[in-house]
C-alpha cells in the first residue's frame, strides 16, 4: 500500500513538473517521435525520465531541483510519522480513534472516517481545513482542492487541529477530525488502525432513525413494509451496531473495500 502511495505521488509531481515547463517537454517529446517511436511509447519514456529526474535530482537546474525539493518528501523518515485522530459522528456522541501514516491523503483519512463506522461508501464526500475546501478530482465538484494530492504530513497539522468531513452530501452526515497526537514510530505503519471507539455506528441513509435510536430503542418507526416497530427491533435487523473490539481487525478490509468501491483502478 505505501509503495502504490509513493508511485501516486511520484505521478503527481512529474505532472506538475510537466504543467510547469510545458515547452521542453514538447520539444522531448517531438524528438523521441522524429526518432520513430509512437506516441504511446513517447509517453511512456517521458514518464520514465520524469521519474528518474524526481528521485535522484541528477541534471537538473537549481530552479528545477529546489522545485523538486520542495514537493518531494525524505520517505524514509516521512514514512514513520503518525498521525491520530478522535473522529467523533456529528450530532451524536459515537466516537472513533485512528492512526494513520502521514504518508496518507486526505481522501484516505476519509475513507477511514467511513470505515471506523463502518459506512457503506459509494456517497460524495468534501473535506475542509482551515476555510480550504477538498474532494477527490474524480468527483468533479468544481472549486476544490484533489483530496488525493495532498498529503497529511504536508498539512502542518498539530495537536487539535480539525479536519471536518461532509459524507453522503445533502443527508447531512458530519465527522469532526481532530489531531490527539502525532508520533514517528521505529518502523513506518503500513496500515491505517482502528484503536477504540464508543457508540453507535453510521446507518446509511436513515439518520434520523439513528437519532431515534440513539435516543430510545424503543421509539417506533415505519419499517421498509411500512409497520411500525421498535427502532432498536429494525436496526438490528439492519445490522447497526456499537462499537465492538471486533471492529478494529476489521478495519483494514473495510478500508480496503472502500479503495476498490471509489477507485477500482485501485484493486489488483
């Protein structure tokens, strides 16, 4: 998982570093074709070489190499920073804590705010940070930064910083994000943790019976055939649960399941 993280970073920059000399990248390119080769392989050599210029900053100008510089992190120490949140379900008092890589986007501390409750994904979701607005390109939600670009560790976060994450836009489920502390570990963690938690987890599409629940399981609602019974009755039938120890040895697939739910390039 982290290689596939540095290979997504390092595909990152070399496009930046193309939008930034656009000209000498199309004279390389006419060159490689004026010497027979197709534009596909073109692509593919240009990416090579972008590649190799990123990671050893070898013939490169000091502009260039102080660009370079500036983007491309030290991963054999960036790679051991932790980062922990206390991810708390709006509007409610469940509660959830995880330790991820900084090494991490902010798309990825998305995906483990849905899995810690274990949400079902699938729905759009914006993150923000300081008045700064993110969602995955892909999305297409016009003015926001690429989630998927930006790095945890990049963000300067600190003890208490707040990330706020909108999920399921328009049904108005909220996670507050915040920092409780940040490590660098012996050896880099490879995998985002589930540590604890307390409450009840997210139900899809019925936050206001997760608000009833939460309140009285006795309360009665409209079920899908349109009796009515017991909130706690239907939940369980629903499988909306509290938080069990369980829940933290499934936290991996879960975040698995989501990498392939919204990006099934992703999946092997």
């Amino acid at each position: 998982m982290i290689q596939q993280l540095i290979d997504q970073h390092l595909s990152a920059i070399t496009a930046q570093i193309r939008a930034k000399y656009p000209s000498e990248m199309e004279s390389y390119a006419k060159r490689l074709i004026n010497l027979g080769m197709d534009a596909d392989q073109v692509e593919e050599d240009m990416q090579a070489v972008l590649r190799t210029l990123v990671m050893s900053n070898e013939s490169v100008s000091d502009e260039e190499f102080f660009y370079i510089l500036n983007l491309f992190p030290d991963y054999e120490q960036f790679g051991k920073q932790t980062i922990e949140f206390k991810i708390t379900l709006e509007g409610t008092k469940s509660w959830r804590k995880v330790r991820l890589p900084a090494i991490l986007s902010l798309t990825e501390l998305a995906y483990a705010a849905i899995a810690a409750f274990h949400g079902m994904g699938g729905h759009l979701f914006t993150l923000k940070l300081n008045d700064k607005q993110y969602s995955p390109f892909e999305f297409e939600l016009g003015d926001y930064e690429n989630s998927s670009q930006v790095l945890l560790g990049h963000l300067g976060l600190k003890e208490k910083s707040k990330i706020e994450i909108d999920y399921d836009l328009g049904a108005g489920w909220g996670f507050n994000c915040v920092v409780t502390k940040l490590n660098c570990e012996d050896e880099p963690l490879l995998e985002p943790e589930l540590i604890s938690g307390k409450g009840y987890n997210l139900w899809e599409d019925s936050r206001e019976y997760l608000e009833f629940l939460i309140e009285d399981p006795k309360i009665k609602v409209q079920d899908w055939e349109g009796r009515f019974r017991q909130v706690g009755k239907i939940a369980k039938e629903e499988g909306i649960t509290q938080f069990d120890a369980e829940d933290c040895d499934e936290f991996p697939l879960e975040m698995e399941v989501l990498r392939e739910i919204y990006n099934p390039a992703n999946k092997d």
